[in-house]
C-alpha cells in the first residue's frame, strides 16, 4: 500500500481529482490498524523483527504525514 504513494499523487496531478489522496489515506489507516492490532510491534525477543516493525510504522507515519499535508490539514500527533 504504502508503495502506491507516487502513483496515487500522480494520479491526482493528472485528473485533478483530490479525493483519491483521501481515499488512499483512508485505506492505509486501515491496513496500518490491522497491523498494529496483530503484530506486536515493541517485541523485545526479536529485535531484529522489532526494527523492521518499527520501520514500517515510521515510512507509514510519514506518508500519511504527506497525504495530510497535501489536503491542507494539520495532523494530530497523539489523540
């Protein structure tokens, strides 16, 4: 998902349509939910496993960060 990034962007640069940002940042928010509720992120007994995961977290926080951005809101960084 988090790899159609730049794809999506171009897509709205093409047709001009800037609910495709928002519908693809609604499907990642989904998908990094689910992770996060299935995979233990903070796991101490495989750290190498614990820093892929955090990674990941990080690369996803920055491209919805973007997506927020581009639509001209503010993202809260803790609720």
């Amino acid at each position: 998902e988090l790899l159609q990034f730049p794809d999506v962007v171009d897509q709205v640069l093409t047709d001009f349509y800037p609910h495709r940002i928002c519908e693809y940042l609604y499907n990642i928010s989904g998908v990094f939910t689910q992770f996060v509720t299935k995979c233990f992120v903070l796991d101490a007994k495989n750290p190498a496993m614990m820093k892929s995961r955090l990674v990941l977290c990080e690369a996803t926080g920055r491209v919805m960060r973007k997506c927020f951005e581009m639509l001209g809101i503010t993202p809260l960084h803790r609720i």
